[in-house]
C-alpha cells in the first residue's frame, strides 16, 4: 500500500465480533491508500491486549462484544489511542457512554455511504471533527440541554458523590425506575456487572437499598424511607459542557 505524497498511512485496527461485518469493514478502509489495516480483534478483550502492542492511530470499535463490551473498552483503549465508535446500537444512553468514555465520535451502521468510512476514519484522527450519524448527534445534544442547572438541582449534589462514569450511568437508570435486567439491556452488560455496579453504588453512598440510593441522588436523603425509585422517574439531569470534549472532561 503507497500512500499519497501529502499524508502518512494511518494505522487503524478493526474491532468486531461478526466475522462478516469486520471483513466489510476492512475492504472498505483499505481501498483507501492512506490507511493501513493494522490489526483486527472480535471481542474488546482481544481489542484493549492487541491495540496495547499495535499502538494503531484509531481503533473502530463495535459496542455489542463479548468478554469486554465496546462502551468499557473504549474507556480503556481512550488512554493511548482515538476510538471511533461503529455500530448497530442507536440507544442514547448507550452512544452517551461511549463519548463519556473517550470515544471521539460514534456511527451507525445505515447511516452514512461505505465511501464515507476512510474520511471519517481521517477527521477522528486529525481532530477536525467528530464523526456522529444522526442518531448520535441527537443522543449528544440532548445530553447538552438536559445539563442545564437550575437553583437547586440535584446534579450539584451528585457531582460529589464518587461515582465513576459508569456506576453514573447505572445510578441514573435506577433513578428512573429501572431494574437492573432493563439497565442491562440499555447498557449492554450482563445483569450480574449490573449488580456489581449496584453494590458498589450502595457502598459509596452508604445506604442497603434503591431507594435510599435514590434519595441520596436526587439530594433529599434527609426524607427517605419511603421514597422509591419509580417515583423519581423523569427526572434523571444527563451530563454538563458545551461540547463532547466537555462532556468527556466531566465525567473522565
């Protein structure tokens, strides 16, 4: 592969559990001359171990995998290389996540033409923008206007709270009524990590119970005992900053 005289190679792994889609995927990136397909991983375990050695320039990272999710391997890739998101899962909270955890942009499979695939792959290492589908731009700036604070909103108190990124995500969805198999599937993780993340939670908060969680939450642990989550639900605030640099800096 030569690369045009204005431009080094970029180093790009492929990470995807179906076999068929990771092939696509690898045809499409090397018609281009400018990008090398340095390596390929089914699973985010594999992804995190191979990317350590290969140090590509960007990794394009499925979310549903087994071993270790796409979301959670991003936060882990985000340290030491650009990860671009590419993926079926259109949910919010899920392209949410991904962002939290350092991914610079996030596409939908069906979204954009396969031509498109090489640039977006150029633009998310260069910086000169992030690429986001549709869906994605909507999951981002509705996560912008949801974090505007009024006077006495509880996201102050949460702030001070403890919680990593993901253990936010998990504490937002019980605040909204949530059980922990629903937070699975909205999360893409088992329900056993869920109720590791719940535990957690409660520990860091010093309360036994969802509801008592909630309280501390939403900034009213002076009158919990009867309080339960379901009738918080609607309230959850989302995230803060103007921008998904912004939005990555907060909860990093």
């Amino acid at each position: 592969m030569t690369a045009s005289a204005d431009r080094a190679v970029l180093r790009v792994m492929v990470v995807d559990d179906n076999p068929v889609v990771r092939a696509g995927l690898v045809a499409l990136l090397e018609i281009d001359d400018g990008i090398e397909v340095a390596g390929e991983a089914a699973d985010g375990r594999r992804a995190v171990d191979l990317a350590g050695r290969l140090r590509p320039d960007l990794v394009l990272l499925d979310v549903r995998m087994p071993l270790v999710d796409g979301v959670e391997a991003a936060r882990l890739l985000s340290g030491f290389t650009q990860v671009l998101m590419l993926s079926y899962t259109d949910d919010p909270v899920v392209i949410r996540s991904a962002i939290r955890n350092g991914a610079v942009g996030y596409l939908i499979h069906g979204s954009f033409a396969g031509e498109d695939l090489a640039g977006a792959v150029r633009d998310a290492v260069s910086g000169a923008s992030s690429p986001l589908s549709p869906a994605a731009s909507r999951a981002v700036v509705s996560a912008i206007h949801d974090s505007v604070e009024e006077p006495g909103d509880p996201r102050r108190e949460q702030d001070s709270l403890g919680l990593s990124a993901r253990e936010t995500d998990v504490m937002d969805l019980i605040a909204q009524g949530h059980s922990n198999g629903d937070i699975a599937r909205l999360l893409v993780l088992s329900e056993k990590t869920v109720k590791n993340h719940v535990n957690r939670i409660y520990a860091k908060l010093g309360v036994q119970n969802r509801a008592a969680a909630v309280a501390h939450w939403l900034g009213t642990a002076g009158n919990i005992p009867e309080r339960s989550a379901a009738a918080s639900r609607g309230r959850w605030k989302g995230l803060s900053g103007g921008s998904m640099r912004d939005l990555r800096r907060r909860h990093g």
